[in-house]
C-alpha cells in the first residue's frame, strides 16, 4: 500500500502529466483496492481469532483490522466503481474531486491502522 501510494503515483503524475498516467492509475487501482481488502479480510479474521482470548491489546488490534477492512471495503466496493464511471466526464468533475479526497483519506486511515498494527506486533514481541 504504501510503496504504490507514497512512490509510484507521484512518480506516475509528475513524470507524466495527468493526462498520461490518470488511465494509468485507473488501470492499476481496482486490483489496488481488491487486493487491499481481501488482505484485510485475512488480517482481521486472523485478528478475530488471536481477539477471543480477551486481552485488550488483541483485542484493540482486531478493532484496528476491522477499520482497515472497512476502509478498504468502501474504496473497492462504492469508491472506485464510481470514480470510474466519473472518469472522463466533464459534468463529474467535482463529484470526482470530493472523491478522490474521500479515498485518499481513506487510504491514509488504512495505512495509518497497518502501521500502527505494525509497530504494536514489534512492541508486543519486545515485552516478551
């Protein structure tokens, strides 16, 4: 998530212009966005089982995972459909850019939540 978000857009849209890589990226996101939520799929019920014992931090983790999912589910299922039946179409401009926002905030939600699952694993397995 991060190395396409963080490196290869910028690199798409400032080497080659919107008009160059906007059908691009419209290639590459559904898989993005799927790919993103079948992983979360997996993380939170991998999350859900570990949860069940009860202890908050597994618990907080599978809280996390969910938010993950639902983020990833939103863009994959109602997002990304519409912002490409939107492309192209000079009414939906602003219907794209609110969007477009929308996704990117989403996407930093995602990213944040698999950080943060990231760093508490690291901490969990140094307290051992």
């Amino acid at each position: 998530m991060l190395f396409f978000s963080a490196l290869v857009l910028p690199l798409l849209f400032t080497r080659l212009g919107s008009a160059e890589a906007g059908p691009i990226a419209a290639m590459i996101f559904p898989y993005y966005y799927k790919t993103g939520l079948v992983l979360a799929l997996i993380v939170a019920v991998c999350a859900g089982f570990r949860a069940r014992a009860g202890l908050r931090p597994r618990v907080a983790a599978f809280i996390v995972a969910v938010i993950i999912c639902a983020c990833q589910a939103y863009g994959a299922l109602l997002l990304q459909p519409e912002m490409a039946a939107l492309r192209g179409s000079e009414n939906g401009v602003a219907r794209f850019q609110l969007l477009h926002k929308r996704s990117v905030r989403l996407n930093g939600t995602a990213l944040l939540g698999a950080f943060s699952l990231l760093v508490a694993a690291g901490w969990a397995r140094e307290s051992r």
